[in-house]
C-alpha cells in the first residue's frame, strides 16, 4: 500500500514539487497500479503465451532470389548520373 508520505518521499528524491491534490491524486493512482498486479498474480501460471490472436504462423510469402535490375536500367530515368552513378547536389 502507497501511503501519502511515499508519494511525498518520492517527489522529494526525483525533486518535484507537488501540490496537496496531486500527492492525493497520485497516491490513489499508484494503489490502483498495484492492486493491477495483485490480479496479474491469480492468473494461472500454465496459461500459454499469445503471441497472436489468430494463430497465425507465417503470413510472409517464400523468400526466393530473383535476378535485380541491371545498374542501366536503373539509371535510365535518372535526371543526373556520372560515371554510372546518381548524381547529386554538392552540399557544402
């Protein structure tokens, strides 16, 4: 249980000023945070992971290699290129 004077405690060590409504509204705050975890801990422990909600192994299609463009064809529509190259602005 988070008493006023931890809260009070607390914004002393991270050097917050805090008005009497908010170490109020904190206190009551950090209680419900832990309270949470209470009902985190009755959760049985041999509940698998989710890790999706459909099941969904693998959406992704089979990596295969293909042949890429050519460095010409890339070029092609260039508006600048040297030296087989893009080409841009000089930046000083």
């Amino acid at each position: 249980m988070i008493t006023k004077k931890n809260v009070e405690h607390i914004s002393w060590l991270s050097r917050i000023k805090l008005t009497e409504e908010e170490k109020e509204k904190f206190t009551k705050q950090l209680n419900y945070i832990l309270d949470y975890f209470e009902t985190l801990d009755e959760v049985e422990a041999d509940v698998p992971p989710t890790h999706h909600i459909l099941g969904i192994t693998n959406v992704f299609r089979d990596d295969v290699a293909k042949k890429s463009i050519s460095q010409e064809g890339a070029l092609e529509n260039a508006p600048k290129k040297e030296r087989g190259y893009f080409k841009g602005p000089r930046i000083v």
